[in-house]
C-alpha cells in the first residue's frame, strides 16, 4: 500500500480548510467520497490524515486540540456535549 492512499491530494485542501475555518468548525466524515475510489477504504483514511501531520504535509493542524475536534470535538460539542 502506498505511504498515503492512493496517493490523495486531499492534504493540501484539508489544510486550507483547517487555515481558513479552524478545527472547531470542522469534522471527519467517514463517507468521504474518495476514500474508496483512491484506495485504503475507511480504516485507511483517518491514519492518512495523522502520517501526513507526522510528515509536515498540515502546518495548519498544529495541536492535539486541532485533532480531536477534527476527529471528535466539533461533533460532540453540535450534538450538545460538553467538549
């Protein structure tokens, strides 16, 4: 399998998005539409994202916090969590 399923271009926007809105305005979807068509399925997506923070490919995405609202936070907190 390659470092980044099937080679996504996806880092570079996700970024942007994270520069320009902020974790707190945004979450994972698991129904990502390249996830199956770029190849690495559902459980390959996710760790995608965390390789290319570890590879210096999301400068936006500086802290633990950036993440969990990602993959978490944002979620809990619009459904009336307390995160």
């Amino acid at each position: 399998m390659n470092r980044y399923p099937g080679d996504w271009p996806s880092q570079a926007r996700l970024d942007e998005l994270v520069r320009v809105y902020g974790s707190s305005r945004l979450m994972w979807g698991s129904d990502f539409p390249y996830v199956q068509s770029l190849g690495g399925g559902y459980v390959e997506a996710p760790r995608a994202v965390l390789q290319w923070q570890k590879d210096g490919l999301l400068p936006s995405m500086k802290s633990a916090q950036d993440f969990e609202n990602l993959f978490s936070g944002t979620l809990v907190r619009l459904l009336g969590g307390d995160k």
